[in-house]
C-alpha cells in the first residue's frame, strides 16, 4: 500500500511540476555522472605515478639530514 501511495504521489508531482521534475532528474544524473568520472581520473593518475615510480626502479639515492652535523666529517651508508 505505501509503494502505491508513493508511486500515486511521484506521478502528481510530475504532472503538477514537470520542469522540477526533469530539472532534480538531469541533476541527479550529472553529480553521479562527476562522481564517477572523478574517481575514475583519481584511480588512473594514481596507477600512472606508480608505474612512474617503479620505471625509476633501484637506482634512486637517498639523502637524509640528521640534524647539526658539527664534526664536519661525512659517513657512507652501506645497503
């Protein structure tokens, strides 16, 4: 009984506001239409920068600071 009731008052509703209707309808359809395409570019940029990441590969060097060095003498690090 309240799925008619619903459906009774949607189909009013269309009837009496047609242009807010078809307006709520095309909005409902462009903000899921972003959403998904948002995540979609967020998902490919993040497999673009990993792959770009892994082209680099091992031969990356990294430098660290490890506060005031007053000695004034360097240390290698050994992997």
């Amino acid at each position: 009984m309240i799925g008619r009731e619903v459906l009774g008052t949607a189909l009013h509703r269309f009837r009496t506001h047609p242009l807010q209707t078809w307006l709520t309808l095309a909005g409902l359809i462009v903000g899921t239409a972003a959403i998904i395409i948002i995540v979609a570019l967020g998902l490919s940029g993040r497999a673009f920068v990993m792959s770009q990441i892994e082209a680099v590969g091992s031969h990356v060097v990294w430098a660290t600071y490890e506060g005031n060095v007053t000695s004034g003498v360097a240390h290698a690090v050994d992997d």
